[in-house]
C-alpha cells in the first residue's frame, strides 16, 4: 500500500512551502509502507533556528490555504527541531546540526522518495547554468569538495566547480 494521493499533495505543498524560504535538503519519504500511523514524512533543514520558524510558519500557511490544519505542533518555540502532524503527513523542520545528528534520512532510507518538481532552485544561475550556492545544497557541496566547502563556506565550492 502506498502513500494516498491526497497525502502526496499536502507533502508537495509543504515541500514546496519549505523550498519557498530556501530550506535545505527537502525530501518528501513515501513511509506508508512502514508506518500505520501517516503516509509522508516531509524533511528540511535550515542553518538557524529563525530560518527553522520562517519555514514552519510558511508550510503551515500554505497547507492552511489548501483547507489542512494540523493536529499537532511540537519544537516551534526551540527552532531547533519542529514537527507538524497533519495525520497524513507529517513534517520535520529541523536545524542543520539535529538533522546531521538525528539522520532522519538514513533511519528511513529504506522508504521511497517522493520527487517533487521545481525544489531546489532557489536564485539565479551563474554562467555555467549551475543555480545560487544556497540552492545547491549539501549534494552539490559534496560532488565539489565537501572538505574544502566545509571549511571555506559555499564560496569555496563555487570557486572549485568553475575551476574545473
């Protein structure tokens, strides 16, 4: 059994709305299969905890506008690890350094991804047609040379990636 279609559009719209205030990572998990409780988990992360409320606050407003309230709201107040379950779905915000330690990711990687078209193209594209380096994402620092983006900052990545 998978993921409902109706749940499948609320987790595009809260990946959307998280991509909206440049969340980090987004992936939209098909956990249907596994859990009995929801159909989607949606992941995003940001550097800070006022980046973590701005895209909590933004997910909530758009499933508000599609008819969606949740049923519950956790971690809002911290910033550091906010959670919305709207049954169907439910949505992990978290700061950088919980979701590098929690590994949402891994612990359900047995789970399909759910693709959702049109996240991760925050800004415009330099020259090379490669997107802004917060749009990049952790993927895009790693194929670059994560050593060097790790301690350099995302600048360092764009200079090795056009280097090359």
């Amino acid at each position: 059994m998978s993921a409902t279609t109706e749940a499948i559009e609320m987790a595009r719209i809260a990946a959307v709305a998280a991509d909206e205030k440049l969340a980090s990572d987004v992936v939209v998990l098909d956990v249907s299969e596994q859990l009995v409780i929801t159909d989607c988990f949606v992941i995003a992360s940001a550097p800070n905890e006022r980046q973590v409320n701005a895209i909590v606050e933004n997910i909530e407003d758009r499933l508000r506008e599609a008819g969606h309230k949740p049923v519950r709201r956790e971690g809002t107040r911290e910033g550091r690890w906010a959670l919305l379950d709207f049954v169907d779905v439910v949505i992990h915000v978290q700061h950088n350094e919980e979701r590098n330690f929690y590994a949402l990711d891994r612990l359900w990687k047995d789970c399909p991804a759910v693709p959702v078209e049109g996240i991760g193209q925050h800004g415009p594209a330099d020259a090379n047609g490669a997107g802004a380096p917060e749009a990049a994402g952790a993927g895009a620092a790693e194929t670059a040379g994560a050593g060097a983006a790790e301690t350099a900052g995302a600048g360092a990545a764009e200079t090795e990636e056009s280097e090359l």
